[in-house]
C-alpha cells in the first residue's frame, strides 16, 4: 500500500513537471493579420513543422489594426527572449515607414531579424476576354486608351506594382483603390478594372480555373507555378520588380544564441516537404535566410518603396 501511494505521488509529480515544462515551451507567432488571410495561412502552415523543430508549442495570435503597428506594440511589449515572434509580410516592415509619417516602431531599430520564409512576387492579372496576352501589349493598350487597375489599397504592394509600371513604361494608368485584394478580384472578373498586381498564392486557384489570365511578372526570373508567362524584363519593361517576402523577425536585443537556433530551424523546415512543396505548388518561393541577409532585403525595400512613395505623393488612407 505504501509503496503504491508512492508510486502515485511520484507519477503525479512526475506529470506536473511535464505540463509545467511543456507550458514553459511555448512560442508565439504574431500575425498582423485577421485570420484566413494569405500571411495568417503560411504561418499555421509553418506552425506545426517548425513546433516539432523546436520542440515547443506554437500559438498563433492574429493581432491586426493600426497597419503592423498593434502587433508592433505587442511584439515590444513581451521579454526578448525569442519565444514571441512576428510573422510579417514586406507591407508592414517595408513599406509602412515610408507612407506614415509617424509610426510607432521604427523596422530596423525595434526589430531584429531571423529569417526570410518565402517570396511572393506580383503577377499582372486580366479577365481572360481583355485582347492583351503580355504585358507588352497591355503596355501598348494602355497608351491608346484609358486603362484603369484595382490594388488592395492605397501604398499597398499591389498598388506600388502599378507605379513601377506607370514609370518604367510612361503610362498613367489610373488607380483604382480597394479595401482588400478580394473587391478588386471580383471587380477584374466582372469587368469593372482593367487589371490588377497580386502575390501568385492569391491568384493560382482563379489563374488555373481560367476565372484571371496573367500577362507579366513583376519578378527576375520565371515562376514554375505558372511558367509560361514571361517577366516584365523578358518584355523589354524594366523597373517593375516587387517582392512580397514573408518574413520572421523577434524584439531587438533578443540574445544571438536565440535567434541562431530560430534561424536554423526556420532554414531547415522551409526546405522540407510537404511545406516546400505545398509553398512551391502555390507560386510562393520557399526560402530561408541568414539573420544579416534578410537585414540587407529590409533595408534595401525601405530605400527603394520609400523613394517611389515620395516621388509619387502617396499618401496613407
């Protein structure tokens, strides 16, 4: 009897500090996104391969509003310690710097980066009975004629896309901006707008139901998701080159050794099936990076989308 109670006691014992360890070993990912968007998919994509790399829990919390800026604050608001990450998309890290005068982080100061996750370039997308099938002859269409394309938003990527190739062809395409990529498909399948920018993920299942014809790549090379559509550069349109990388980045002041083994694992399961595959089927290009190398992307899309921002008077909605 006594050496059951004992044996009891030390079970008990024994599956209180399993709980308490497996509680202790629980990682945050912060989207600042409502649930169901494109970033809140890839990162409970991510959640359970990188959870058994770590050996730890991962919660999603979706904290959206303020543009990044609340799931900034709550970034900054738990320990640097690694166990809270930030699952963004370019827009928030990127772009948001450049468009709102006062912004209550700063990218490059408050954050510290880990790893890129995918890159997400932008297709140029038309109803499938629009005569243009490239995008040199939509370039060649919108010089005759008034065109007008949809974006998700004002200084959104899709948007900025729409720039680059006013500029680089000498267009004025007009802008129509809508609160969210979805109005804006609809209203290109309806026939309302010309043409719209969107990540090749959002796009694939309309592309290959023949619902969006795609014309151009806003990229250096071809996708394999969608390969026989050519780039701008391969058309003779330079300048038109977005990416809308995915990223994870922790508080500044994280210790190194914290954000080495997040790198390493991150690496390591974007490379591993059926994540690499499941990204690469959707258009998104699965790829991993060093601390300093995703440091380099921030820094040079802030430059560039801070630049073409200015020069075009954008202002946030």
């Amino acid at each position: 009897m006594k050496f059951s109670k004992l044996v009891l006691v030390t079970l008990i014992y024994s599956l209180a500090g399993l709980v308490n360890a497996q509680s202790n070993n629980i990682v945050k990912v912060i989207v600042a996104f409502p649930p169901g968007g494109p970033v809140d998919s890839m990162a409970r994509s991510l959640a359970d391969p990188l959870g058994k790399e770590l050996n730890a829990q991962i919660v999603i919390e979706n904290k959206p509003g303020g543009n990044g800026a609340i799931a900034a604050e709550y970034l900054a608001a738990n320990p640097a310690d690694g166990k809270t990450l930030w699952f963004t998309s370019a827009g928030a890290v990127a772009i948001n710097p450049g468009l709102y005068e006062k912004l209550s982080y700063n990218p490059v100061k408050d954050l510290a980066p880990v790893s890129l996750v995918a890159n997400n370039v932008e297709v140029l997308v038309v109803n499938p009975s629009n005569p243009t099938n490239n995008a040199a002859e939509f370039v060649a269409l919108a010089k005759s004629k008034e065109l007008t394309m949809g974006s998700s938003g004002t200084g959104s990527v899709p948007h900025l896309a729409l720039e680059q190739l006013n500029d680089s062809a000498g267009l004025k395409i007009l802008h129509v901006p809508y609160k969210g990529a979805a109005p804006a498909i609809t209203d290109v399948m309806a026939g309302h707008v010309d043409g719209f920018f969107g990540d090749i993920p959002g796009l694939i299942g309309y592309i290959k139901n023949g619902k969006l014809k795609p014309i151009g790549l806003a990229a250096d090379k071809r996708n394999a998701a969608i390969p026989d559509v050519k780039t701008f550069n391969e058309m003779g349109i330079k300048g038109v080159d977005t990416n809308n990388w995915y990223a994870v980045f922790v508080k500044a002041g994280t210790p190194k050794a914290d954000i080495e083994r997040l790198n390493m694992a991150l690496k390591k399961v974007v490379k591993q099936d059926p994540l690499n595959t499941k990204l690469s089927q959707s258009g998104s290009e699965p790829v991993g990076s060093t601390p300093e190398e995703l440091s380099n992307v921030l820094k040079k899309d802030l430059a560039k989308w801070s630049q073409l921002i200015k020069a075009k008077k954008i202002t946030a909605e």
